[in-house]
C-alpha cells in the first residue's frame, strides 16, 4: 500500500522545485551575506516555502506531514540548483591599510609626527 500516488508527487515536487529554484537564484546572487548567513537563509526558506506550498495545493491534495516533508524536501532541492545556477562569491571586506613607522631614536619619531601634522593641517 502506498503511503501517497505517484500522481500526488508529481503534483507536490514540480511547484515545489520551481519556488525552490527561483528562492536559491535570488538567494546565490546577494553578495553582501556571507556564507553562513546564505545557508541559514537557504533553510529558513526551504522549510516556509515547503508549508507554503503544500498549503496551496490543499485542494489538490490533502495536507499530511509526509507532503509538507516532500514539498519542504524539494525546495531545498530547487534552492540548491538555483544557488549552484546564480552563485556569486560574498563580498571581501575593505583592508583598512595603515603605515608602520618605527623611528630609530626619539628625533626621528618627532620630526616625522611634525611632518604629518604640518602637512594634514
């Protein structure tokens, strides 16, 4: 006996990967989160769009845990085809340069403190 006709999962997995396809296009391209945070996101919304989904298929189909399970599966599916699609790498933080100037003695390191302050005023 099975648990759910192939027909139903058909009906489940086809919307469910496309929503999941289209979230992972969107998510693969925002560069200003880092890869962490794209995962988190990526399985915040595979488990959202999986109820999503299966509640609009209510009246196709009849809400079970094992169709939210299915649906929630193939959004995660489509998400990672749509991350593997549209990935771009996380935005590298500006190094902030800077000089390191080690004077030999203290005159030195007074006149070169001189210098800058003459020049930045």
């Amino acid at each position: 006996m099975q648990s759910i006709a192939t027909l139903d999962i058909t009906i489940i997995v086809f919307p469910s990967i496309l929503l999941g396809i289209m979230l992972g296009y969107f998510i693969g391209e925002m560069t200003s989160l880092r890869m962490i945070d794209r995962v988190v996101l990526s399985l915040i919304a595979c488990s959202i769009g999986g109820v999503i989904v299966s509640f609009l298929l209510n009246f196709l189909i009849p809400i079970t845990t094992l169709v939210i399970l299915l649906s929630s599966i193939s959004v995660l599916g489509g998400i990672i085809l749509g991350l593997v699609y549209n990935w771009t790498p996380p935005q590298e933080p500006a190094r902030r340069s800077h000089i390191i100037f080690e004077p030999y003695d203290d005159e030195d390191f007074e006149r070169e403190l001189n210098e800058s302050l003459r020049g930045s005023q």
